[in-house]
C-alpha cells in the first residue's frame, strides 16, 4: 500500500445515513467514532465503522483501529472501489465481555460503475483496552 490519504469529499452530509447500514446519521454513528469522541464497544461495532471509514476515506482511522502487530505503515484509499453497503453475516464474541470476537460480513462496493461484492471472516481483538482489527481468518 502507498500511502495514507482520507478523501474527505466522501464524507456523507451530517444528517445522511450512515453508510454501515444503521438507521442512524453518519454525526451520530460512526462519524463520532472516526472523530475520536466514542470507541467501538464491540468487534461488530468496530467492523461497521471500519467499513464507513473504508467509505467515506478515512485511512487514518482505518490505521488506528488496526491492532499493532498486523497494522501495515499506511493505507492506499485512492482509486479504489466505492463500499456502498454492508451485510453482516455473523458474529461471534465480541462483546463487552469478551477479549475477542470475530465478524463475518459481505461488502458491495461499486468498481466503475460495475457492482461487486467481497465476503471476509475478520477476527478482532482488544488491545490497550480497545477494539482493533487483526486480519482475516
């Protein structure tokens, strides 16, 4: 990956929905976790804001929420494909109450104007007391 850069112009209006699939506006879902005014309180919820991140550009949130030992030095969100929506499949762990928890999703993205779809089993772990993702199982 070359380098780090968030394309601030995909950050969706306040009031817009937010693009993990919640109900709720981006300000009041994963917009305050990019923000750094709350955390992720579960592997599921850090899965979602991870693919809003993905959407909307924000690399640097996408690094660090990312656990240390697997975290590369930077990511490349330029030229890639638009994530539009998000299906979580499954979960397991992840909880409050959990050191850690996997999420199995599908993500729908558009490539040039051609849809597609990537499914991946991620695996989360706390680090430092906080949610972070690892890597693929």
């Amino acid at each position: 990956m070359s380098r780090s850069r968030a394309r601030s112009q995909l950050r969706p209006a306040a009031a817009s929905a937010c693009p993990c699939g919640t109900a709720a506006p981006y300000r009041d879902c994963c917009g305050r976790l990019h923000r750094g005014e709350a955390a992720a309180t579960t592997a599921e919820a850090l899965m979602r804001s991870r693919f809003s991140a993905f959407s909307v550009g924000d690399a640097d949130y996408l690094l660090r929420t990312w656990h240390p030992s697997t975290r590369p030095e930077r990511v490349d969100l330029d030229g890639g494909p638009r994530w539009v929506r998000l299906e979580i499949l499954e979960t397991t762990g992840g909880s409050a109450f959990h050191a850690e928890g996997t999420v199995r999703f599908r993500a729908h993205y558009r490539d040039h104007g051609t849809p597609g779809e990537m499914e991946e089993h991620s695996h989360f772990v706390r680090h430092a007391g906080a949610w972070t993702y690892t890597g693929t199982i």
